[in-house]
C-alpha cells in the first residue's frame, strides 16, 4: 500500500509544483526584484492552488519511507540505528519542502508585498529547497549501506538497488553549493544542482515506491 499511496504523492506534487505553480524551470537567481514578483503574481491562483496539490502529495510519500524502516529491520544486520537514522532523514526531507510551499503559499497570500519582500521570500524558499541536500543524502546512503550488508539468503532488496542508493546520494550534494552562486551549473535553477539532484530524487522515489510494491506481492505469495 505504502508504494501506490508514494506513487500517487508524486503525481499529486508533479501537477501542483510543475503544471499549476510553473516552477519547472525555476526562475533565475540571477533575476531582478520585479521579474521575480511578476513570476509569482502573474500566477497568483495557480500557486495557490498547485501549493495545495503539492502539500497533499508530499505528505502521501511519507509511509514510503515508513514501510523502507520496516523492510530494514528484515534485513541480517536488523540495524535500528539504520533504520531509524532513514526515517529522520526522510521526515527531513520531506518537511523542507513542506516548509517552503507555505513560503510560496505566502508570497501571493497578500499580492500587495512589495517587490523586494517578495524576491526575499523567494530567495529563501528556493536556496532551502535545493541546498539543504545533506539529510535526503544522508538517507539514500543509509538504505544503500543496509542493502549492501544485508547477508540474508534471500536479500531483502537486490544488490543493484544498495549501489543506486549510493549513486543518489551523491549526486543529491551538488545543491549545497546554490548557496554559492547566481548562475551556472551549481546555480538553484542549474544542471548540477537543480536538475540533476531533483531527477535522481523522483527516479528514486518511483524505483523505491515499485521495490516496496513487489516486497508486499512477494510476501503475500509466500503467506
């Protein structure tokens, strides 16, 4: 249930944040006051309403992450600091996010702001939605570690989904460097810390969400 209940969360948070807000792509940190405003206010309802949507569907990716501590505890090394150590992270890591789409909720929430308050809010949503990258880190690299230690006769998990974990995990730390910069690669709106980290990220969501998927049919047939 945990992987269809991930899977609608990120069709919910995919039509809110890319489709109703239009935050795909990201507007430039390079941008002046005004075309940052305007970005928002020309979209007041459609923020409002993707803001909704996107709450909703961050929520429902929760028990994905609740359902991967379980299928740890199954594992040979039956770590609870690995285990638990993932849940935080990903609570972390959900919460951000959450975080900042009250922040867009509360950039058009009164329309009158001026144009300078609105580019600060703005400033803060997006450097925290993308730079903060340490905890999601974090926890692709625990479930990674776990399913590389795992010496059960039957994994719980394959070999191949420890080493993907490991690779996202890494490739989610380019976005601390946002902080950095105003353009290029390592820029909010850049490949290496933007679009890059936030691929990988729903790739593995959907990946793990169809692991925990097949975990659940498997144990029903051997019941």
């Amino acid at each position: 249930m945990a992987g269809w209940v991930c899977l609608l969360g990120i069709i919910c948070f995919g039509i809110g944040f890319w489709l109703l807000m239009g935050f795909v792509p990201p507007p430039s940190p390079a941008s002046d006051a005004p075309d940052v405003a305007s970005r928002y206010l020309d979209n007041t309802m459609g923020v409002r309403l993707g803001t909704v949507l996107a709450l909703l569907g961050a929520t429902l990716i929760l028990p994905l992450f609740a359902a991967m501590s379980a299928a740890m505890l199954r594992m040979s090394t039956r770590s609870y600091t690995l285990a638990l150590t993932q849940l935080a992270c990903g609570v972390i890591a959900l919460a951000l996010p959450i975080i900042v789409l009250m922040l867009y909720a509360t950039l058009v929430f009164r329309p009158e702001r001026s144009a300078e308050d609105i580019l600060l809010l703005s400033d803060f949503a997006w450097l925290m939605l993308v730079a903060v990258a340490p905890p999601p880190a974090l926890q692709a690299l625990t479930i990674g570690l776990a399913v590389l230690t795992d010496k059960s006769q039957r994994p719980v998990f394959p070999r191949w989904f420890g080493f993907f974990c490991i690779w996202v995990g890494i490739l989610f730390l380019p976005g601390m460097f946002a902080i950095l910069f105003k353009t290029g690669p390592f820029a909010w709106d850049g490949l290496l810390a933007f679009w890059l980290p936030f691929g990988v990220f729903f790739g593995w969501l959907g990946t793990t969400a169809w692991l925990i998927i097949s975990l659940a049919g498997s144990d029903r047939a051997a019941a």
